[in-house]
C-alpha cells in the first residue's frame, strides 16, 4: 500500500511540473517618499498571469538588508489580483526608519548610495495547486537624494534664468 501512495505522490508531482505558473520579477527598486518617519522605497514587481482568469495574491513578503542588516520586513496584506493572460505590476512600498540609514552612514557617505539586496515572496492562491510562493532576488544600489532636490532647489534653470537678465541688462 504505502508503495502505491509514492507511486501517486511522484505521479502528481510529475504532472503537477508542467502547469504553467505565473512567473514574477523586480522591476525597479526607487525612492519614494521621505517624511518625518523615514525613507520610503518602493518595489515594483511585474507579475505574469498565464491563465485566462485573474490569480487572487494572497499577500507579499519583503526583507530589504544592506551591509548584511535587515533595513525592512514586512508584508503587503490582500495587494490584489493579476490580470488574466497579461502583466501586473505590483508596488511594494518599504520604510526605513531615520536611525537604521544613520547607521548605515559609513556605506551611505561612501558612494552616496545604499547597497541592497531586497528578497520578496509573491504568495498566489493558484487553481488545485492552492497557495504558491514565487521567490525574487535582486541586488542593486539606490542613490540618495540630495539636499537640493528634498529641498525644492537643485535646478540650474534658475541660476541660467538670472544670467540671461544680467547679459539682456
């Protein structure tokens, strides 16, 4: 009996193989938002649906580390569903407390960059197979913004706008 249960089990995974699953991956990693609270960076993942009928996503997992430290976990409850037989993409917004970037000044000031690693696990309610996690890695760095740019400066155009009055003068 228990020889005929392995035989089942390798028989269904064997079929269960060639399923088409949807298929995911990160497209950009970017700056969001900076606020009192902290730096939010937000994930945008592309998600393929190879079946005619929208796949509920149950929920999705993130860890967000640089100089090998956690920077950020969390999940994102309920983000929705993936089209029917298109792309979806999904944002993933990730915030980084104020005092965790300071202690990754050494890092920070070195290049002006954070240099992450950013894993997410995609978990879809798919048909008959039930709940199935798609893993994504990646690597990159993100840069910082300037004091220019949070501040609503940065712009040369204003400094060429007053050059040209002076040579019109």
């Amino acid at each position: 009996m228990a020889g005929l249960m392995e035989k089942a089990k390798n028989f269904v995974a064997e079929k269960m193989g060639d399923v088409p699953k949807p298929e995911a991956n990160i497209d950009d990693v970017d700056l969001k938002n900076l606020d009192k609270t902290g730096v939010t960076y937000l994930a945008k993942v592309g998600i393929t649906n190879p079946y005619s009928h929208s796949i509920p996503i149950c929920e999705i997992t993130f860890s967000l580390s640089s100089a090998t430290r956690v920077i950020a976990s969390g999940t994102v409850p309920d983000p929705g569903s993936i089209k029917a037989s298109e792309t979806t993409v999904v944002d993933v917004p990730m915030l980084v407390p104020h005092n965790i970037l300071m202690s990754l000044a050494k890092d920070i000031w070195k290049d002006g960059d954070i240099d992450y690693e950013l894993v997410i696990g995609l978990i879809v309610d798919l048909p008959v197979i039930g709940n199935f996690t798609i893993p994504l890695t990646t690597k990159g760095d993100i840069k910082l913004p300037t004091l220019g740019s949070i501040f609503g400066g940065g712009g040369g155009d204003d400094d060429e706008k007053k050059d040209e009055k002076k040579d019109d003068e």
